[in-house]
C-alpha cells in the first residue's frame, strides 16, 4: 500500500468513527466529545476516561489507547485489523467504548 493509499482508508475510520460519536450523541445519553487534532481523534467519555485514535503514517498503521491497553491495526484489503490478534478496528472499538461509557455503544466503518 502506498502512502497515499494508506492515508486515504486511514481518514476515512478517522471519519467513520467522528460520524459514529455524532450518531451516539444523537441516540443515546453517552454524552460523547469527539475531537480531531490531524490524524488524531480523541475521545472523551463522561467519566473523563479517553480512548485515543491516532495514525503511523510511517509504519501505515492506526493506533488505538484505551482503558485496557494500546493497540495497533493494519488494513488486510478489507480491514482494519490488530496485529496481534485482537480483533477487528470497529469490533474492539465498540468493545473499548463500551467499557468506558458503562452502556452498549456500537461503532462501524
């Protein structure tokens, strides 16, 4: 994948997951701050945790801090995955935001 390829799917999930906290706020009572700061999207629940989403451009890779621990994604041709076997971008992102709002909270490409 080129650069430029990378940059590409890597500000669409950066997107993706700005649309989606708007969507929550919209229907349900998480009360979800999204802020993007160029290729960073920090996540402030109302609880004060974060999660925080950021991109390697270099290593072509999105990085994920939450609660739980660091992770780190490459796209497959399909999608985003964990290098070491955690799982779907989205998937655990749910997961991890879950976790931290104390409610179900679903989050999709």
């Amino acid at each position: 994948m080129t650069d430029l390829e990378f940059m590409d799917r890597a500000e669409r999930l950066l997107l993706a997951v700005e649309q989606t906290c708007d969507r929550l706020n919209e229907e349900t009572d998480a009360d979800l701050d999204a802020q993007r700061s160029g290729g960073m999207v920090t996540l402030t629940f109302a609880n004060r945790s974060q999660i925080v989403i950021n991109l390697q451009k270099p290593l072509h890779e999105v990085w994920m801090a939450a609660r739980s621990g660091g992770f780190h994604y490459r796209f497959d041709g399909q999608r985003w995955l964990d290098t070491k076997g955690a799982g779907e971008f989205f998937a655990h992102l749910s997961q991890c935001a879950s976790e931290q709002a104390g409610q179900t909270l679903v989050f999709s490409a």
